[in-house]
C-alpha cells in the first residue's frame, strides 16, 4: 500500500467543509484504508495559479443555483485528503465520495457545496 491523494475543489464555508471532511472518512472508513493527513490549500503546489483561478466557476455555480442566498463565508478551496491504501481501494472511496456529494443523479437539482473532483 502506498499513499494516494484525494482532491476536490470546494466552494464551502467552514460547515460545508466538515461536511465533505464527513463523506471522505465514512468512504474511508468502511474500507482497508486510513487517512495519514489532509489539507485545505488555496494554491497549487509550484504554481502562480490559486485555487480562486482554477474553481471560479463553483463561485457562479451557487450564485445560479441560489440565488435569493447569500454566499457569507464561503470561499474557494482544495481539500487534499492522503490516503495510505492500494489503488483498487482509492478509487473505490473517490467514487463513493463523488456520489455522496451529489447524490441526487442525473436529475437538475443543487448541490449542497458545489464541488469539482480534481
């Protein structure tokens, strides 16, 4: 086994945030893998590009999906969570969380903390 890495791009304020840090360890937890660390980062490892550049479009994403709510505190971000597990395994939990995260199909509807998986 070996570390992997998560990653999604947020545009959470600090609830949507502990929501999505929920959905990644129950993935987590009802498999053979243990989360070694995490981090919220707002730029890109040996880049200029912050993650305001790259995940904009998140920020438009809630404005259309609601509109007659504020944004507050929500701010973009990157949430990097290590994973100590095989590849079989990872793949398994980036699906389980992508589900959870949206998890209403195909249908148009919104979601509780626009996300893309980076």
């Amino acid at each position: 086994m070996r570390t992997r890495e998560l990653k999604f791009g947020l545009y959470a304020d600090e609830q949507g945030l502990a929501w999505v840090k929920k959905l990644v360890e129950d993935a987590v937890g009802s498999r053979s893998a243990r989360i070694s660390g995490e981090t919220v980062a707002h730029t890109f490892p040996r880049s200029e590009l912050s993650t305001d550049d790259v995940y904009d479009f998140l920020a438009e994403q809630w404005a259309v999906e609601h509109p007659a709510q504020s944004s507050d505190a929500r701010e973009l971000i990157e949430l990097r969570v290590h994973l100590v597990c095989s590849l079989r395994t990872w793949r398994a939990i980036r699906k389980t969380v992508i589900k959870t995260l949206c998890s209403e199909g195909m249908v148009p509807h919104t979601c509780r903390v626009p996300w893309m998986a980076a």
